[in-house]
C-alpha cells in the first residue's frame, strides 16, 4: 500500500507519542512528506525515500541514512528508522536532503546563490559541516512551523 501524507498532515505525526506507533512504511510516507515539501522550498526535484536494511555495528553504531547520487535517492536504514525517535529520523532526513542539494548544485543541476559554497562542496568535510549547520537550522525551523499549526488547531 502505497500511502502519500500532506506535509501539513506529517507535520501533526512528528510527537514521539504518534511516531512511536507508526509502522515502518507510515514513516517512510512521513519522511517522503518531508523531503518533498523541503525539495520545493529548494526549487530542487524531491529524491524518493526508501529503504536499506544494515543492522547495527559491534560497536553499536548504526547507519542512519545516506544520499545515493547515482539513483538519486535518500535510502534510510529500517533498523534506524525502526527504533529512532522522531527527532533523529527527521534530522536524518534533512541532513541527507541537504546532500542531495549540495551534490546537485556542485554539478550544476540548480543554482545556489553561493557560488564560494559550491565550491567548497567539493569537499566532503565543508559538504559535512553545511549540512549540520542546515539540519539544525531545519529542524528548528520545522518544530516552530509544527508548534504554529498545533496552536491554530487548538
């Protein structure tokens, strides 16, 4: 069942006690939500979200997500996406956004108004910083918009 959500829609499922209850192929919608309202905000084609399945390491680090270039695609791990809180999965979610829309200005498929910026993309440390600072920056930006429609719903 392919089921699609409004970003406004995903925006009321972003509470740890909905997204706890979700089933894996709900917040994979959710997050598909997300990455399409994001991707226009960008003037950038929405990548399609999808799975991957790497369990944890030994160590109990775990592959949260990553940006496939060559298919163009976020894929994000079900063992993360599975257990995470909604916090992390949307900072995932927009962290590898972010490197979809770095990687497709660094090959000149979108303008950025940067240009020093794309430059600097090129490398993967300065690809990395950017897209932490924007995945703050995001995430504070989407809970204000989720507390905004609560309290006009209220």
């Amino acid at each position: 069942m392919n089921t699609s959500y409004s970003y406004q829609n995903s925006l009321s499922l972003l509470y740890d006690n909905k997204w706890s209850k979700l089933n894996l192929q709900t917040k994979v919608a959710v997050m598909q939500s997300i990455e399409n309202e994001i991707a226009r905000r960008e003037n950038r084609s929405p990548c399609n979200v999808s799975l991957f399945s790497e369990p944890p390491q030994q160590t109990g680090i775990i592959a949260q997500g990553q940006y496939n270039r060559m298919k163009d695609i976020i894929e994000l791990n079900s063992y993360y996406l599975k257990d995470a809180g909604v916090i992390g999965c949307l900072m995932t979610i927009l962290h590898e956004g972010r490197h979809a829309y770095q990687s497709k200005a660094v090959y000149g498929e979108i303008y950025h108004h940067n240009q020093a910026e794309v430059i600097e993309w090129r490398s993967d440390i300065a690809r990395e910083a950017d897209a932490e600072n924007y995945t703050n920056m995001a995430t504070m930006q989407i809970i204000i918009e989720q507390r905004m429609q609560n309290s006009t719903n209220n």
